[in-house]
C-alpha cells in the first residue's frame, strides 16, 4: 500500500514538472514572437530583458547574453535608465 502511494506521487509530480516546463516555453515563443515585431523602442529593451531572464531562469546562459547585450546597447541608445539598469541586473 505504501509502495502504491509513492509511485502515485511520483507520478503526479512528474506531471507537474512537465506541465511548468510547457509554460515556460509558451513564455519564450511569445517574447520572441512579439520581438520580432518590435520597433526599436523601450517596449523592445523591455521584451529583450524579459527573454534574458528566461534564458537565465533555465541556466542557458549563453542564448541570454545574446538576448541581453542587446537590450543593454539599445537602452543606451534611448537613454532608457530602468531598461539599462535591468539590463545590468541580468
């Protein structure tokens, strides 16, 4: 019985683990969806950040430093200062 009762949690948190990691994923195509629509305003330094983090939330550190020096150089550029101290953040 008790043996029945662990692999039912087992289960059921394999579930939950699967189910967070889709909705990750729907974060990131959405981001990416939107940033390629963007023109080059703060609405994009935002979304780029946005995507760094992701990227840092999953250990992918390299696909988040694509995504963040750019969102850095264009909030330079707008002289964005919230855009670039996120940026730094990342």
């Amino acid at each position: 019985m008790i043996r029945t009762i662990k692999y039912y949690l087992l289960a059921l948190t394999l579930c939950f683990c699967h189910l967070t990691l889709f909705a990750q994923n729907r974060t990131i195509d959405s981001l990416l969806t939107f940033l390629k629509k963007d023109k080059p305003d703060t609405n994009k330094v935002n979304r780029l950040n946005k995507l760094c983090k992701e990227y840092i939330i999953r250990g992918i550190y390299d696909t988040a430093i694509y995504y963040g020096n750019p969102a850095l150089q264009l909030a330079k550029e707008l002289t964005f200062k919230k855009g670039i101290a996120n940026s730094y953040s990342n």
